[in-house]
C-alpha cells in the first residue's frame, strides 16, 4: 500500500520542484538553473495528485530534468486548499 500523500502550499510545492530540478546533476554540472511555474490545482488525476505545473522559465533542452523532478514530488504531496 501507497503511503498517503502530505499537503503543501503552492508555494512549497513549487519550492520542492524547485529544489529537485536544480539538484539535477545535469543542471549542477553546467551550473544552471530553473524557475520553475507556480503549481495549480485540479480534480484527482489518475495517478491521485490533485496539482500540475506548466513549466519552467530556463533552457529548453533540461525538459526530461523537470519532468523527473516534478514527477518525484507529485509522488509525494498533494496541494492542500
């Protein structure tokens, strides 16, 4: 079984994101960083989160580096109201 998710503020969860992303040994290695978008809410999806973010202000080619590490928080917390 799941453990449940722990609620965040927008604000936290964008700074997770945030954190993760640059943490990236890709981004560290070129001394890089992201900003990442503030997250929104929406309806349970199918895998339980109930938050998105559109993207990120940086270079394109970090895509699959964002992709990592908003899929590693949107394991973990959901967006409380």
């Amino acid at each position: 079984m799941t453990p449940p998710k722990r609620l965040a503020s927008a604000e936290d969860i964008r700074m997770l994101v945030q954190d993760a992303v640059n943490a990236r040994p890709e981004l560290r290695q070129h001394n890089e960083a992201l900003m990442v978008h503030e997250p929104f809410w929406h309806e349970d999806d199918q895998s339980g989160c109930n938050w998105s973010i559109s993207g990120y202000m940086g270079l394109s080619k970090y895509a699959d580096d964002f992709r990592i590490a908003l899929q590693d928080v949107r394991s973990s917390y959901n967006l409380g109201t």
